[in-house]
C-alpha cells in the first residue's frame, strides 16, 4: 500500500448560498483546491453527497460534477453514508491511491441544502433514519438526538448548562473561522433561552441546514513530497464502522459502537493511541454528539464529556481542543460536505496556517464524521511529516 | 406641483395576540415575539372585507383632501384579498364613494406592493395631465395558514391616497422601482392559504429588494439617508424593516411613527401605506420622507415626499392611525377568531 498525502484542500465560505446552485458549489470548492494545490490534475474523482435528489432533484453526480469541473472523460464515482458521504468521499479516494490504482485522486463533498422548504429538508434528512422503525412513526433527527440527551443526563447527570457549553465553545472558535456559517459567539445564556427543538436540545444545540462544499486532493507522500508547496501532510490512519442503523436497535442507546470502531481502527492503523493526538475535528451535528463522540473517543470515561467540556478540555487553548474549525454547530453542516471540510480544517491547522485559530504546535490530529444517529463513522488520523 | 392631497386609513377594532395563536399550536410566544418583533395583530371583523376597508379608508381620505368624489378621474385598489376573483373591487369602492361613472377604475395584486402600485400610477396619470384627482388604496384581509408563522403576521386594514395637483400636503420629488423575478411568496388560483419560501423571503427577497429601491432612488435624487426626516419600509414584520433601515444608515427616529407591525400585524398591501399615513400624522412642514414598499415576486417602489404647510391644517379632519390602532380595540380568543376569518367548517 502506498503513503497518501493531502495536498490541495479547497473550502468555500458556508451559508445559506441564494445565488449558488448545487454545481456552483463544488465547482468553487473544487477551483479553491486546484489553487491552493498548483495543480488541477485529476485522475479519478470522489463525491459525497447525502442527497441531492431530494434536496435537489438532482442525481447522476459522477457525471454533472466532473462535467462542469472541466474533467469529463474523468472517473467518478458518487458516494453516500448519510452525513458520513464526505468522510467516505475521502476515504474512497485514499484507497484509491493507496491501492496505486489512481495517482491524484480528488473527493469533494457537497450538499446544497436550501432548494428546499423547512419540511422537504427535514423529511431529506430524516431518510437517513430507519424508514420503517424510525422515520415512519414520525420522528426526525433532533428527536432521535434528544433521546440520546435525555438518557445521557439521566444515566450519568449530564446538565443543559454543559450541553449547551458546546456549542458556546464551538461558536468561539467559529467567531475566528472567516469560511463560517455563523462567525459569531453566543452566550450559555443564549444557548439556554434558544427556541426549543425538541427537548432538552434547543435551536443552538442544533446544527444548521446549510449550503456548502469541500475538496481536497489526495496523492502519493512521494508525489507530494515533489511538489513542495506546504509541508507533507499524510493520511497515516482511516477507520471506518457501522452500528444497526435505527438506535431502537443497539446493544446499549448510549454506546455509539460504530464511532467507537472508526476510532479504534483509524488509530491502530497509524499506530497511535489517542494520548497521541493532538486536537479533533468531530461530528457535532447536535451538542450531545460532540460529548457522545469525545467519550467514544476515549479523551474522558463514558459520562465525563459534559463535564469535561464545563472544565475547557476541547476549548481552543485547552488540553484537547475539539473543533477548532467551530464544528457543525457554528461552521455550518452542509450534510455532504461536512466530512471533506472537517479534513481540510485539519491540513490547515497541521500547517500551520490556522490564522487566529491556529492550535500551537499541532501535527496529529483525528476527524470523526458520522452519519445518522451513528449508523455509521468514517475516522481519518491525519500527520504532519 | 403634484402629490398627496389628502390621506386616510381604517384598522378594524378586533386583535388577537401572539400568546393566544401560539398557545393553540404549542409554538413559544417569547422566542416568537422576540424574533419577529410582533405583539398582537388587527383582525377583520366577519362583516368586513378588502372592499369595505378600502371605502372606509377612501372616505377618510375625502374628508381630509375636502374635494368632491365625482371628481376623481382614477380608482385603484390593491389587494392580495379582492373578494371576487373575477369581479373589480374598484367598481365597489368607486359606486359607494360616488365617483362612478366618470372614473377608470383597476384592481392591482402584487403580494404586498399593490398598495404602492396603485399609488404610483396615480402619480403618474395626475402629472400627465389625464386626470384631475386620482385615488390609490392599499387593502388586505390577508390569511396566513394556520399553524404557520404567517399566522401571527397576517392582518387588516387599509391606506387611501388622494393625488392632486391643488392642496397637496405632501409633494412627490422623485420616484423609483426595484423589480426581479423571485419567487419568495405565492398562492395559486383555488389555494386558501400562500406559501412562501421560508428563510429565502429575507435576504434574498426582502433585503435585497428594499436596499436595490433604495440605493437607486438615492442616487437619482442625489439624496442620502440623512436628508430624510422620516422613512417607511414594508413590515411583513417587526424585525426586516428594522434591520435592513440600520444597514442602510437610518435611524430609530426616523422610522418611530411608521412602524407599526409590532402592534397592527402586516395588513399587506397597505402595510406601507399605512406607515405613511401614521407618518404624515405626525410629520411638521417642509420635512423628507422616504417611503419603500416591497411584494413578493418580487419588487419595491420607493418614493420621496415632501410636505408642505397644508398637511396641519386637514390632519385632524380624520381619525389618526394611532387612534384606529390605539382606542377601542377587543381582543379576540383563537375560537372566534378562527370563526372571524371563516377557519371553521361548516354547513352553508
């Protein structure tokens, strides 16, 4: 297997993009990636995305994209795991040239999000629930996600004010990320007075819907290492792992076993524990996710991640900062495109090129994307040589 | 010199407030009121319609220009709420006024800019020399679905404008129009209730529209925003209005007399008409004001008044916006408002 490196990464700025159709996205992404990397060759192309026929009426994306980037004749292929599409869009394209089947490999996630009313976008999200255990009955993800909040703070006393601490740690690092949906910080009181969703979880527990994509392009460390634009910044470990996809299912409602495997797998494959790494990009699609997911992670014990984030553990400066970026919760999460985007949050940070978020000193860092209410994860550690 | 010469509006006295709307849908009156800045809106009571509305309104109107409705060369009323289909409002409004049958009379319908419309053609026809006074009405009995968040907005009411040539207690400096296909709001043909568009009808649609109409009268009067002593946007509610008038440079004094929305809802077509009147209510001599409307569809007429001496003298001939608004109100629960506005099904 052959060593794979990052070498282009192309954001755009997240919103609510009017103007912008499906096809603008990723061409814009796509450029960005292509000048940032000094090269736009592409030998085989990537894209995950969650659903654009529904959000869209737009399918047959291994077509549209490479067409309107300028590659046709290229290979595509389109990939989806729910919100993991862009982690997979990722991972695919690193077995692709790991395996030395495809030299420069490019994956791009996306997701055009408002086409769509209020009700059409929910009920597109919620087809990533069990459509006969879950989604038929009539519950949609922030219900899913508040049963989860409720068995966490009745299981381990986990409080509003510590989930509502999340997403004021994310939006203080979202405040310095220029590319953010919601560049701006709110308050735990804000958090706390938020309209609320479905209880405990409030509208700032809640990501956003949003516009959005993300590229970046892999090669082999040796191509990389030619190119010498940035230092070499490597893929050394991927994980991937999937759980029953309804949570009425799993062995135990607050074990996220798929994200547990991702993890494991992505750090044993780099050869690593994660006293190793240095910060993460995670899957704070709601606030009890991102304490969920830091307990996977093995950062705390199981039951410690509210607390553990009360006591600034994953805050900017803190000890294990998690979403420098501002996560889902202030970045945006455009579904598709919030796997490649965490990836290219990392390459930024790892090269040290992070602005007013740079984290000191960074050169291990771990993404975690998951889909559903954990269904499946795709884990990525990524290394600055 | 050719302008407003007389103005009136009409409110209908029963409200219902955002706690009672969302009490019954389980929605949170706080964030609600807080987010969209809206309290309580004007119900049309089960005898009145956009027709009666705009008769009330026009005689208002009369009293304060003090001129002879068979003199009125032009009729136009706007509404998203004709109550036919196919059958003018205007012929209604213009046999009861007695300005029939010497009057070109029209029914315009542009979401919520048909009051304005109907205001800038009658400018228009009375400059040109065509006729002698015109009249312009903007009248809504407007829906929203229930349940929606245009329920709590959706309200009743309506602004008349006289043009003239003689007695104008507001002259016209400049007009403008903003227009663009975009479809933020709509109702099609049989369909009770609108949709729109969610979060596309602010930037945009509203913001987008309001800021092109003007940034462009702006600068064909080499106006800016701190000429004008008061301006008046659309209010679909408490909240656009006000944000959009802080990006482009005004101020809270500027807009304290014309928004309304907070306490009257959005009554659609005459929402900035309405503002209008409330600001010539208030407004001394020789003052600037700067009035935008916006429909969805999308477009924005802007005008620039200027008022003259004469507006004191007619003001108090009739009722004040802030007193329809202010006096005489009764406050309605869900159920009778839902019989009010014909939510309820039954035999015929």
């Amino acid at each position: 297997m052959r060593n794979v490196a990052i070498v282009g990464i192309g954001m755009i700025k997240f919103g609510e993009l009017w103007t912008k159709s499906l096809r603008d996205l990723c061409v814009e992404a796509a450029q960005n990636c292509f000048t940032d990397a000094g090269t736009n060759r592409v030998d085989s192309l990537t894209i995950g995305c969650m659903s654009s026929g529904l959000f869209n009426g737009q399918e047959h994306l291994a077509s549209m994209v490479p067409d309107y980037l300028g590659l046709k004749h290229v290979p595509a292929t389109r990939v989806e795991s729910a919100c993991a599409s862009g982690g997979l869009a990722v991972r695919s394209a690193f077995i692709e040239v790991a395996s030395g089947f495809t030299d420069f490999a490019l994956a791009i996630g996306v997701e055009k999000m408002t086409d769509v009313s209020v009700n059409d976008a929910t009920f597109a999200l919620a087809s990533a629930a069990d459509q006969d255990f879950e989604a038929f009955h009539g519950i949609t993800f922030p219900g899913l996600y508040a049963m989860l909040a409720r068995a966490h703070m009745d299981r381990f006393g986990t409080t509003r004010e510590q989930l509502a601490q999340v997403a004021v740690k994310n939006h203080a690092n979202g405040a310095l990320n220029p590319n953010a949906q919601f560049p701006f910080p709110v308050t735990l009181e804000t958090v706390m007075n938020s309209t609320m969703i479905a209880d405990p979880l409030r509208l700032l527990d809640c990501s956003p819907i949003t516009d959005g994509a993300a590229a970046v392009l892999l090669t082999t460390v040796e191509e990389a290492k030619k190119m010498k634009k940035y230092p070499v910044v490597e893929i050394t470990g991927i994980g991937m792992g999937t759980d029953t996809i309804a949570l009425s299912h799993r062995r135990d409602i607050l074990k996220l076993d798929a994200v547990d495997l991702g993890v494991q797998r992505a750090l044993k494959m780099a050869e690593k524990t994660i006293n190793n790494i240095d910060f993460a990009e995670v899957h704070d699609c709601f606030t009890i996710a991102e304490i969920m997911v830091l307990e996977s992670l093995g950062v705390v014990k199981q039951g410690q991640g509210g607390p553990a984030t009360m006591d600034g553990l994953t805050a900017l400066n803190g000890k294990f900062p998690v979403n420098p970026s501002g996560g889902l919760k202030a970045k945006g999460h455009p579904v598709g495109a919030s796997g490649v985007a965490q990836i290219c949050e990392i390459v930024e940070q790892l090269r040290n090129n992070a602005g007013k978020r740079q984290i000191a000193e960074a050169r291990t860092a771990l993404a975690q994307n998951m889909g559903g209410s954990g269904g499946s994860c795709v884990c990525h550690v990524v290394e600055r040589r | 010199m050719v302008g407003i010469i007389g103005y009136g509006t009409q409110i209908p006295r029963y409200r219902i407030k955002v706690e009672e709307i969302a009490k019954v849908w389980g929605a949170d009156p706080v964030a609600l009121k807080r987010g969209l800045n809206l309290n309580e809106k004007s119900v049309p009571a089960p005898d009145e319609d956009c027709a009666t509305l705009s008769v009330n309104a026009a005689r208002n109107a009369l009293r304060r220009a003090g001129i002879t409705p068979s003199e009125i060369g032009a009729v136009y009323v706007g509404s998203e709420s004709h109550p036919y289909a196919v059958k003018p409002t205007g012929t209604i409004v213009s046999e009861a006024l007695g300005a029939c049958p010497y009057v070109h009379t029209a029914d315009l319908e542009f979401a919520c800019k048909a009051g304005t419309e109907g205001m800038f053609i009658a400018l228009q026809l009375v400059q040109s020399g065509s006729v002698k006074y015109a009249l312009a009405i903007g009248a809504d009995t407007s829906q929203g679905a229930p349940g929606d968040a245009l329920e709590y907005s959706a309200s009743a009411g309506a602004a008349a404008y006289i043009m003239g040539k003689e007695k104008v207690i507001a002259e016209l400096i400049d007009t403008h129009a903003y227009m663009t296909d975009t479809p933020d709001f709509w109702r099609r043909e049989h369909a009770h209730y609108p949709e729109h568009g969610g979060r596309f009808t602010g930037e945009p649609a509203y913001k987008k529209h309001i800021t092109g109409a003007v940034e462009a009268i702006l600068e064909k009067t080499g106006m800016k925003p701190s000429d004008f002593q008061y301006m008046i946007f659309h209010q679909p509610n408490g909240k656009f209005p006000v944000q959009v008038a802080k990006s482009l440079g005004f101020t809270e004094p500027q807009y304290r007399y014309g928004l309304l929305t907070p306490m009257l809802g959005n009554t659609y077509s005459g929402s900035s008409p309405m503002g209008l009147a409330a600001t010539l209510d208030e407004a001394k001599e020789d003052e600037l004001i700067l009035l935008v409307s916006y429909g969805s569809g999308a477009g924005s007429d802007a005008f620039v008044f200027r008022t003259t001496e004469r507006l004191a003298e007619i003001r108090d001939l009739a009722p004040k916006v802030r007193t329809q608004l202010d006096t005489h109100k009764t406050y309605l629960q869900y159920g009778v408002y839902a019989k009010f506005r014909r939510k309820i099904r039954k035999q015929e």
